[in-house]
C-alpha cells in the first residue's frame, strides 16, 4: 500500500493503556479507521472482538495506518523498533507512550525524518479523565501534536510541553493517582478507628475525593481560597489541618514527587 493509501491509527501493543485508549477511540468515533497489532495473537483477538477492530502484524499496520501509536512496556520499544523500522517512513506520525523514553531514541531507531510524538499518560484514562501530556520529537510539527492531542483527547485532558518537562511530569501526573488512592487509603483507615464500617468509610472519602476534584476543576478558584471557606475559626477542619502541617505532610507530598521525578531521570537514563 502506498503513502496516499494510509489512513487511521494502529495501536501496537494492546495492554492497559493500548486498550484504554482503543476503547475511549471506539466510544467516541466507533471502529472505523482503527486497528490494533498485538504479540500476543489470543490478545490481538480478544480486542479486535470486543472493539470490532481487525488486527494486522506488524508490517500489515503500517501499510495501511497513517498514524503508529506504540503502546509497548520501556524495555520492550527497542526490539520494537528494531522491527518496525523497515516498514515506516516519513509519511507516517509515530506516538508513543512508553514512560521515560525520549523522542530522540525512536527517532534514532527510525528512518530520518520519521516524526515522533512522546506522550506521558496515566491510568484515569481508563474512565476517559486521563491526563496525557504531550512533547514533539525533532521532526514532528504543530499538525502532528495536533493530531496527536486529538486522539489523546479521547481519554481525557491533553496538555502540551517541552520535552525537558517531561520527567516532572511523570513524577506529577503520571504517578499522581497512585498517591491520591494512597490518602484515600489513609482517610479509609481513619474512618475505621472512628468506628465506621470500612465501606461506609470508602464511599464517604471517595465521592468526597472527587467531589473536591471537580470543585477544583470547575470553579476556577485556588485550592487555599475553597480550603480556607470550609476552614471555620475554632472548628474541626482547623484541628486536622494543625496536624496535618505537625506532621509534615506538605514537606512529605514535595520530598515523594522529588523522588519520583529522580527516579524518572534515572529511568531515562537507562539506569534499571
Ligand atoms: N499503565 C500505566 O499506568 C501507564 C501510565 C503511563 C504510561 N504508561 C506506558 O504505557 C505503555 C504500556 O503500558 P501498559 O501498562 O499498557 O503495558 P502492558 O499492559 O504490558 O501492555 C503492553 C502490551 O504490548 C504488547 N507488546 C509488547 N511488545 C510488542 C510488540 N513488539 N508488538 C506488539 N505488541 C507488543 C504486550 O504483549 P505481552 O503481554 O505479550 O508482553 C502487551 O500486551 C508503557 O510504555 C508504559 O510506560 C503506562
């Protein structure tokens, strides 16, 4: 098939986020112009079953897919694109989501000229409220983050930075869910040596978690000023929040996402 003839997106590499994605595409634009490569052929059809999408080889999905969206593991994208290299060419925009690793490497794996587009996303993308954060290679221009952030948007929101940033960015959004299931775990906890069954204690925190998510998301107001309306002179809020700072949770949140943001330096790095 030639250039011209290539149209719609190959997700390669059908685990977590490659089936988010395929699913939160499917929902919003159905199967059309959509296909996925998977190593394994069960998954490969699994997933062209559940999404009514066919399933291709490696060189099968790049001769018919415009865009390559790679959603292997770290330390499978160099075998990766040791094989895709042969099949791709400038004609195609290739995406990956693979943490840590820099455009520069699949660049360098590519024919010249290939534009590469790095996204970092992270696992709410599951429920479509994903945060997927997107940095353009050396060959990749305005059209192909366009085009990039259009299929992104799918799951969720799309943010765009420079590459430099992306470290940072795993440490915040990439990992952040894990530590907002991890205070909702301690508040859980909380609620049980109150007394309160365990379940009762988890839709409490839970729907407040959110409901606090999406104050902070819609009414545009900093996280002090809707802190400080429900942090009354004298009262319970004002109590937990001295304990809170007793205990250095503020210091303890910026020490955890500096070590995340190390160990994504390191990652990059190569360093296992
Ligand atoms: N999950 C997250 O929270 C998250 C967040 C941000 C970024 N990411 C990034 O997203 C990427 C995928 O993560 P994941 O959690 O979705 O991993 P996963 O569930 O392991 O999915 C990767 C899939 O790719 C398949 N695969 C590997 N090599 C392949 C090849 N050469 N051709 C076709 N398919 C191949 C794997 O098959 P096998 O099962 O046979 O190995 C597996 O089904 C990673 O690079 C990760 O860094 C994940």
């Amino acid at each position: 098939m030639t250039a011209e003839g290539r149209r719609g997106l190959a997700i390669i590499g059908g685990g977590k986020i490659g089936e988010a994605l395929l699913s939160g595409l499917v929902r919003r634009g159905g199967p059309d112009g959509l296909l996925v490569c998977e190593r394994s052929p069960d998954r490969a059809a699994q997933l062209s079953e559940r999404y009514g999408v066919p399933a291709f080889d490696l060189g099968g999905a790049a001769a018919r897919a415009r865009v390559l969206l790679l959603a292997v593991k770290p330390q499978d994208i160099d075998v990766l694109l040791g094989r895709l290299a042969e099949f791709v060419d400038d004609g195609h925009l290739v995406v990956s989501v693979a943490a840590g690793v820099p455009t520069a490497r699949i660049e360098a794996a590519l024919p010249a000229g290939v534009p590469v587009v790095r996204v970092m996303p992270n696992t709410p993308a599951l429920v479509d409220e994903g945060m997927s954060v997107l940095s353009a290679g050396a060959h990749a221009g305005e059209a192909d983050l366009d085009e990039a952030e259009a299929l992104l948007a799918a799951v969720g929101r799309v943010r765009r930075v420079p590459e430099s940033q992306q470290d940072a960015v795993t440490a915040l959004s990439g990992s952040g869910p894990a530590y907002f299931f991890f205070l909702v775990e301690a508040m859980v906890d909380a609620g049980i040596l109150l007394g309160l069954p365990r379940a009762l204690a988890a839709d409490l925190i839970v729907q407040t978690a959110l409901g606090a998510a999406v104050m902070m998301r819609d009414t545009g107001e900093h996280p002090v000023q809707l802190r400080e309306a429900v942090t009354s002179p004298g009262g319970t809020t004002i109590a937990a929040i001295r304990e809170l700072e007793r205990h250095g949770v503020r210091a303890a949140l910026i020490a955890a996402i500096e070590a995340a943001h190390a160990r994504s330096v390191e990652l990059g790095a190569g360093q296992s």
